[in-house]
C-alpha cells in the first residue's frame, strides 16, 4: 500500500507567485547579512537596520500560506534565516563583547528552523487514513500543526535582531528560542507518531473494512470547498438505511465530509490503494461528479457505478460523454434524457433512471401570483465562470445594474453568488459591489435584504428558495431546482443572444430572458415588467416542470429515488 500523501491545496495566486517571492526575500536576506557583516565589523548598528528590517517583512510575506494552509507548510528562507542570526551574532559581539545568551539564543533559533526541513517531510505522511469506522479508530487524527511552528520560528528572528541591535541582554533571545525549538521538536515527535498510525491504520484498513460490511461506497474528489456536491446527497443516501463508506481522494475532502457525516470516511490517494477498499458486501458506487479519478473505481465490474451528478441544468457539462462511463445515470426528469440525445452523445435508455431531484422535496410552491406581492423578495443566484470559456454562464459582471433595477422597483434582495465566485478576482470584485449596493439601500430605505455570510452560508439553497417570492439566475442547476416551487424565475443570456436562447437552453422557455449577450443589459426593463407583473408564463413552469423533475407525486417526491437506489445494494 503506498504511503506517497496528498497534495496540499494553496491559493492558485499564490501557487504563481511564491517561487518568486522566495527568490525575491532570499536575495534581500543575503544583501541585508552583507551590511550586518559590514556594521559587524567597524560600522554603525545604525546601517544595519533599514535592510534587515526589510528581510524581515519579506520574511513575514512569504509566511502568508502558513496562516492559511494549518497543515503541512515548507521551510520558509531556512538558510537565509540562519545567516541572519549568524551576522545578528557577530553585530551583538563586536560592538557589545561576547554575550553567552545571545550566542546559546542564536544556537537555538537556528537549530528550530533547520529543524523545518525534516518536520515537515515526515509530516506529509503524517495524513488521515480514516475517520468514523469502527475497530480502526472513530476519532480522525490530523497533522500536526507545521505551519504554526514555522510562524513561531519566523517570530524568533526578529527577537534575536533587536536584542543583537539594542543591546538586550541576550538572555531573553535564548527563552524565546528554547521556547521556538521546543515547539518544533514537539511537532517534530507529534508527526512521528501520526505516521506510525497511519501506517497501523493502513494495515488493519482492509479487514476493519470487511467487518464493517458496506452495502455500497460513495466515492468523491473535487477542489478544496466543493463539499456541497456531496452534502446534498448524503442526507438521502443515509435515509436509505443501509451501510456505507466514504471514499475521498484528498486531505481537504477528508475534512469537509468528515465534518459532514457519521458514516466512515476513508482517505486513499493513489491507483493502487483501491483494491483495499473493495469489500465483498459492497454492491454499488455512487459518485457525485465526473471527476477523472472516478476511474479508479469504476475498474471494478463487480460494482454498479451510480451517476447521481450534483444537479441539472442545460449546460455543457450537462451532457458531457464521460457519462457513458457509468451503469446507471440518475437523472431527474426526460429532460436530461433528451438533453444528451440533443447534442450527439448517444447513450441507451436503459442507462437512465428518472429519479426527480430529492433535495427539493421541502421547497415551498408558490401560494398566489407574484403580481399580487408588494415589494417582493428576489433571490439573485448567479453561477461562476465555470473551468472552460465554453460553460462560463456568469451574469456578475451585470449583476450590479440587475440588482439596481430590481432594488428601484421596491424589491429586497437575497444575494447568494456560486462559492466559487469569489475565487475570481474579477467575479470577487462584482460580489462586493453588489454587496454594497444592497447594504447602502438597507440603511436608506430599510428594505429587509440578505446577503454576505447569512445568504451564502447559514441559508441553504432550499432555505433562499422558500426566502424568495422570485428568482433571477444564469444557466444554473439552481433554475431547474427553483422549478419546483413553480415561482416566476429569469435567466441571463450570456453565452448567447436572447433571441436564440431557448434553442440552446431548452429551459428558458419557462424563464423570463434577460439580454446581457454582449456585456450590456438590453430590454431590462420590459422583461421586470412581465417577471414582477403579469407573469404570463406561470402556466408554462407548471407544465415544464414535470419534464425536468420527473412526474412524482409531492408526498412522496423522495420515495422515488430511494426506491431506486435501494434496489440496487
């Protein structure tokens, strides 16, 4: 069984720039030591400040990632820092004579950040293997925390710098550094000990697997801060009462589901630790996505590999190939169906299976037409810019004059953009003007809006449905689902002009098309007008609404897909 760890994940920014600003700070820390040598040897302490103050700050910036990334983070500038204490040493000596402390304190903050390099290569095999299954351990451990001992040395270096520079007796510099070493030496002993579990772990995996006997394995990998692809299915796959496993693929996804279930999760990361996993109770796989790894299990064909996807919409990776790939497709209405065979990709009827949408079995149906609310509640739900040109669907870069007019018609706003949004720049930047558009309103007119951490966070999805008296959105699984509550909805044509929009995105004919093709809104007006006013196709969603969410009765909307699901374990 391999014992090669997982990546750790890091701001794709910074992953562009750190190799820079690490060459950037160790060729300042190298000019800045040879002015400490200069003042070392005849001159003022006085030219020694201005650089090394400057290393340090180059310092503290390319430790930013250890205060985001509380896991495994490398030595930052070891040897740098180590000649930097060095000149600090012979500055305090030349002007101030031999000072016992100072010199033990340079020892020892030396020893702590050469001490970086080996903590944090046998802290990466320091990863969980498991977390919640029983007779290998309930409790997951976790790595230890590398980069807070990393900041903590960082920390020491200027310490050591002011008591060379003032004159401070060099006692305090050797406390701190003690402090500093004793922390990595601790961290040091902690990931020692964490690879040995993990390596007990690994070898009773298999049989506390096997004792365990799963009916079925949900299997997922996706981007750090995807965990809603999984969360919305695992209260469904829970409810069918019968024994399963999680299967991640990386550290970030160990946690966030780890934080979501009570049934076991189990970490692997290579091709070859999946013959460890595969039990003989084991009767299906479901996966939430098309990630590329799903492979590694889909080799398997004593299992049913299960597509339950983590929504539907007209998109492009709607109807992507790779689902061919799968035995079944859980899909939740004709439309996806038809959708696939629209585009050219042919697969067999029997691959399908019309399992409606679960998850909106609590959204409330619309009580009485829009046009009889006074100021209405509007949730605008755009989408992200997707990971290629051809599914980028995002209205934000208009969402602020979409909001205006919709807020200058007596509307209040539920804002709750794609998590992803705010991992664009450009997407980030649009959000905070919405927000403060939104914000600024509150406080003049008082309109009960609902935006930031409440919309994007303590509400669900279904919460912002049932919240909204309306919904404006783009191409977005999020239409489809609103469907269900039968409320007026309209989507933003980005991708293509209005006039054609319908042809490509089949469910805009049940929408409201807001013209935005282009870069500009065009029409809006007219469109709020139908949207907030008469709402002529009220009778439109009702109809539609069965093709895409599957014709289940309401009682027992939920019972379909259990149902399904169960006949396969």
């Amino acid at each position: 069984m391999t014992t090669a760890g997982p990546k750790t994940s890091r701001p794709g920014a910074w992953v562009a720039s750190k190799s820079g600003g690490r060459l950037l700070a160790t060729s300042i820390d190298v000019a800045a030591l040879a002015v400490l040598l200069l003042a070392a040897v005849g001159g003022s302490r006085l030219w020694a400040l201005p650089p090394a103050l400057l290393a340090v700050g180059l310092l503290a910036w390319t430790w930013r990632d250890a205060l985001r990334v509380k896991a495994v983070s490398p030595s930052k500038a070891a040897v740098p820092r180590v000649l930097l204490l060095a000149g600090a040493y012979l500055l305090g000596t030349v002007h101030d004579g031999v000072d016992p402390g100072l010199a033990v304190g340079v020892a020892l903050a030396g020893l702590a950040v050469l001490s970086e390099t080996p903590m944090g290569f046998i802290a990466r095999a320091a990863y969980p293997v498991t977390a919640n299954l029983p007779g290998i351990g309930t409790q997951p451990y976790r790595r230890p925390n590398t980069s807070r001992a990393v900041l903590v040395n960082g920390a020491v270096v200027p310490v050591v710098l002011v008591c060379a520079f003032a004159g401070i007796p060099g006692v305090i510099a050797a406390v701190v550094s003690a402090a500093a070493l004793g922390l990595s030496l601790f961290t040091l002993w902690q990931a020692v000990g964490r690879v040995r579990a993990r390596r007990t772990s690994e070898r009773n995996l298999s049989k506390a697997l096997t004792a365990y006997e799963p009916a079925f394995v949900v299997h997922w990998t996706a981007p750090a801060g995807t965990a809603y692809q999984i969360a919305m299915w695992l209260p469904y796959l829970e409810r069918l009462g019968r024994k399963f496993f999680v299967l991640v693929r990386g550290e970030a996804n160990f946690n966030e589901v780890a934080a979501l279930t009570k049934a076991p999760v189990v970490l692997r990361t290579a091709l070859e630790d999946m013959d460890a996993v595969v039990t003989p109770s084991m009767r299906a796989a479901f996966y939430v996505n098309t990630a590329t790894k799903n492979n590694h299990l889909l080799r398997y064909t004593n299992l049913t590999h299960i597509q339950l996807n983590h929504g539907d919409s007209d998109k492009v990776p709607s109807h992507n190939p790779v689902f061919r790939m799968y035995d079944k497709n859980f899909v939740a209405g004709q439309a996806a169906i038809d959708r696939f065979a629209a585009n050219g990709v042919k697969m067999p009827v029997e691959m399908f299976s019309v399992v409606g949408r679960p998850q909106v079995e609590n959204v409330a149906v619309a009580a009485k037409p829009i046009a009889s609310i006074t100021n209405p509640r509007v949730l605008y739900a755009p989408t992200w810019a997707g990971f290629y040109a051809d599914s980028n669907y995002s209205s934000l870069h208009v969402g602020y004059d979409i909001v205006q007019a919709l807020v200058e018609r007596g509307c209040s706003i539920v804002f709750r953009p794609h998590p992803y949004s705010h991992r664009s720049a450009a997407l980030g930047r649009e959000c905070e003007r919405i927000k403060a558009l939104l914000a600024e309103d509150h406080r003049t007119s008082g309109r009960p809006h609902v935006f930031g951490r409440q919309a994007e966070v303590k509400m669900s999805v279904m919460d912002c449905f049932n919240a909204s008296d309306a919904m404006v959105s783009d191409v977005s699984s999020v239409v489809a689902d609103y469907l269900y509550s039968e409320k007026p909805f309209a989507m933003v044509a980005v991708s293509t002009p209005a006039v054609t929009f319908t042809d490509e995105f089949p469910l805009g004919r049940a929408s409201y098309v807001i013209d935005a093709h282009g870069g500009q809104v065009k029409g809006l007006g007219a469109v709020l007008d139908d949207f907030l006013g008469a709402d002529p196709l009220a009778s439109t969603r009702q109809d539609i609404k069965k093709y895409y969410l599957g014709d289940i009765p309401s009682d027992r909307y939920a019972q379909r897909f259990l149902d399904e699901a169960s006949s396969y374990l």
